[in-house]
C-alpha cells in the first residue's frame, strides 16, 4: 500500500529550510499554546491571590511530571512512525501508531490512580499551609481525570508530525486553548468556583482537544488508514517504542521530580513567595524551553524519515538550520529576560513582593537560555537516529546536580538566590557537554553512510 501524498508529506525530498521552518512553526506554536494553557489559569488565578497561584504552582509541576510520562508515546510516534514512513511502509507506521495510543491508554489510567490515591502525600511533600495544601489536593483531583486524554492528544499530535503535518496538532490545539480561555473566568468568578473553577476549565478543554483529534485522525481522514485505538501490544514495536522513549521519559520525569524538590528548597528559603516565584518563574523560561523543543522536535521528525531513507546529508543540513534558528532566538531571549524579566513576571502575577523576586529569577536564569536551547536541540538529533540514551543522561545528571548546588550556596547565605543559580549554572553545564557530544553522532551518521553507499 503506497502512502496517499495528499495526508502524508515526505521529508525525504525537497527544500530542506522550508520544510524545516514549516515543521517547526507549528510545533513551536502548539508549544507556546501549552504555555498558555498554564499562563491562562496562572493569570486568572493571580488576581485570586500568590495564596491561591502558589496552589496551583504546586500541581502545575505534577501535571507537568504526568505529561513527562507522556514523551514515551509522544516521541514513540513521531520517530518510531516517521521511521516506518520514511522506509514507505504504511503497515509498519500504523502498527506503531497502534502500539504508542494503546501505551498512552495504559500509561493515563495508572497515573490517574495514582494522583487521586495518593494526591494528599504528594501534596503535602511541599510542606504548605493547611488551605494552600487543601486547594493544591482538589486541583490535582480535578484535573488528573483529564490525564487519558491528554496522553491520547500526545499520541496523535505525534503521528500527524510523523507525517509531515504539524499544523494539525496546532490548529486543534488552539481550539482547547481559545475554549479554557473562554472557561477560565467563567468557571472561577462567574460561578466563583475558584480555584477549582480552573481545573475544571482545563479538563473540559483538553477532552475537547481529545474528541476533535479522535474525529479527525480516525472518522475523518483516516490517517495511515484503519487501525484501532487500543489493541494487543507486539513485543518488537512495544520494545523499540519503549527503548526510544524510556530514556526521555526518565529525564522529563527526574526533571519534574528535581523541579518538585527545588520548589520545595524554595518554599523553606522563602515561604509562599519561593514557591510562586519558582513556578510562575519557570513557565515564563518555558518560552525558550518550548521553541527549542519544537525546533528539536522538528528535527527529530525530519531525522527519522530521512534516516530510514538513508539520506544522510539531509540529516546534517537540517541540524544547521535547526541549531541557527534556536541560537539567534536563544541571544534574544537573554536580552529580554535580563532587562525586562520583572515586567514580564508582573503580567502573571501582580503581587509587588512575588514580581520582584521573579524578575530576579528571570535576570539569573537568562545567562542560561543559549546554552538550554542549543542542548534541547541536539537532542532532537539523536532522537530522530533512534538514540535517547545519551542526551537523556546528560540532561539526567545536569539536572540532579542542582538540588548539591542550591543546598551548597544557601550553606553561603545566598538565599533564593542559592536556588535560581543552581537551577541556571546546571543548565550551561548541561549545554557544554551536549556541544561535546556532537562530534560522536555525526560520526555514528557518517559510519552508516559510508557502509550503505559501500
């Protein structure tokens, strides 16, 4: 069975900056749109209050730790079925397409036990106020119930990208973000549902996102033809999905993890405004994080075809454009952040005490931003030849040693300083060493290069 042109775009031939910037657009503005997701509750939510952001800080993270989880299927459908398109093998692409939604079901449910079991103690690791607790439980509950969903957005946002189609996910993703900016105020204020009103809000939007996905990838278009949702799981593809995943999602998780413990250095060196500063800190960086993620992504999905294709020029020339883009907006960022970064905290939260702290996180953390977007997509690189292994454990180990470092300067008396240098030094670490790693997969894609065309 030949793969239908008009649903599948091949990456194999073509102008590679355009097909690139075209991938890339909608990947980094599907990102951004997850920013906003988190700022558009974490705005509404700050004219409640830093008592009530701080709350929904606190689970913003372990929402962010489930969706870390996630990046098995998500990466295992836009390399592993990349791949099997890239080798013109549609049976092999919905095979994959299958076994990543039927993981991504599986995934969903254990974690959505787990949040509503358990959601007290996970809470309560943060050691809060009694009410901040008590809100930051409920939020968790509420929207823990949208986690299948989620995942299943992940699973199909990853096989469009596979097929060359990221403005797919972005248009779908934008419709849950216009419905949760429309809900926001109405559930939190209209119906005064406070805090609650917000997780409700996100739930009702990311089933939205759900159900347009599901009717346009399987009703609709049928894309990669018939296959089912869930089905049995094969060894072969659940060991490759899982081998290419596994790593990515241990370090998204341990970062998640690192991120809960330096919320929680955070909220002993400076109470409520630690906490706030931290997260809301952290979704502001994330504007960086997200457009070398979607250049990362990008390339990752670009990799795959041409690598199952064998065309290995068009691997190199698309890591240069990709590692182009990311720098310049990498040297822009840090001017932004360095020298506005306490006028962009304020647009989130209005509180003089919480946008101070934050605009000195932003100042600190902008030394950082090329060095973070260079690594990120690098990443991209590696994933896309099927190997996670080794920038998974550069990021893994950068990211451990930020919890030594923070307790290393507070012992010097930096205060929260001590938590935001950690947090900053670790990521140009990390940045360093994934600049030394380069050398080593352009080898591995030299030496497969060489022996195809021997």
């Amino acid at each position: 069975m030949t793969l239908e042109k008009s649903k599948i775009k091949d990456l194999t031939q073509g102008k590679i900056s355009k097909q690139i910037i075209a991938l890339a657009a909608p990947i980094i503005g599907t990102s951004f749109i997850h920013v906003v997701y988190s700022f558009t509750d974490m705005a509404w939510i700050g004219r409640l209050g830093s008592r009530e952001i701080a709350a929904v800080g606190v689970v913003a993270v372990l929402v962010w730790l489930t969706g870390s989880i996630g990046a098995i299927v998500k990466v295992g459908s836009e390399v592993c079925v990349a791949q099997g398109l890239g080798m013109h093998d549609s049976s092999l692409a919905r095979s994959y397409a299958r076994h990543n939604t039927t993981l991504a079901v599986y995934f969903s449910v254990i974690l959505l036990l787990l949040c509503q079991l358990f959601g007290h103690k996970i809470i309560a690791l943060y050691a809060l106020e009694p009410d901040i607790s008590a809100m930051a439980e409920q939020y968790l509950r509420i929207t823990s119930l949208g986690f299948p969903f989620f995942f299943l957005s992940f699973s199909f946002g990853g096989i469009y990208t596979a097929a060359g189609r990221s403005n797919i996910p972005f248009i779908i993703n934008s419709i849950g973000l216009i419905t949760n900016i429309l809900l926001d105020p109405l559930f939190i204020f209209v119906f005064d549902y406070g805090v609650e009103g917000a997780a409700w809000a996100t739930f009702l939007s990311e089933f939205l996102v759900f159900v347009v996905f599901y009717y346009r990838i399987k009703i609709k278009e049928q894309l990669l033809g018939k296959w089912v949702l869930i089905g049995r799981l094969h060894r072969k593809e659940s060991k490759d999905i899982l081998a290419l995943g596994l790593p990515v999602a241990l370090l998204n998780s341990l970062f998640a993890l690192i991120t809960l413990t330096m919320g929680s250095i955070a909220s002993r060196a400076g109470g409520h405004i630690g906490v706030a500063t931290i997260n809301t800190g952290g979704q502001l960086e994330a504007i960086t994080w997200n457009t070398s993620q979607g250049f990362g992504t990008a390339l990752a999905a670009f990799v795959g075809q041409n690598y199952a294709a064998r065309q290995y020029k068009r691997i190199f020339k698309a890591f240069k454009v990709c590692i182009l883009f990311t720098s310049i907006f990498g040297v822009i960022a840090t001017l932004l952040y360095y020298f506005w970064g306490e006028e962009f905290f304020a647009l989130i939260v209005p509180d003089p005490e919480a946008y101070i702290e934050g605009g000195n996180y932003l100042r600190i953390a902008a030394y950082s931003q090329l060095f973070m977007m260079v690594e990120i997509t690098l990443q991209g690189l590696f994933y896309g030849t099927g190997r996670s292994i080794i920038p998974a454990s550069i990021s893994i180990v950068g990211n451990l040693l930020r919890i030594p470092m923070a307790f290393l300067f507070l012992s010097w008396g930096w205060g929260l300083n001590a938590v935001w240098w950690a947090i900053s030094l670790s990521s140009m670490l990390k940045g360093l060493i994934a600049i030394a790693s380069l050398p080593y997969i352009k080898s591995k894609i030299k030496t497969l290069s060489t022996s195809h065309s021997s």
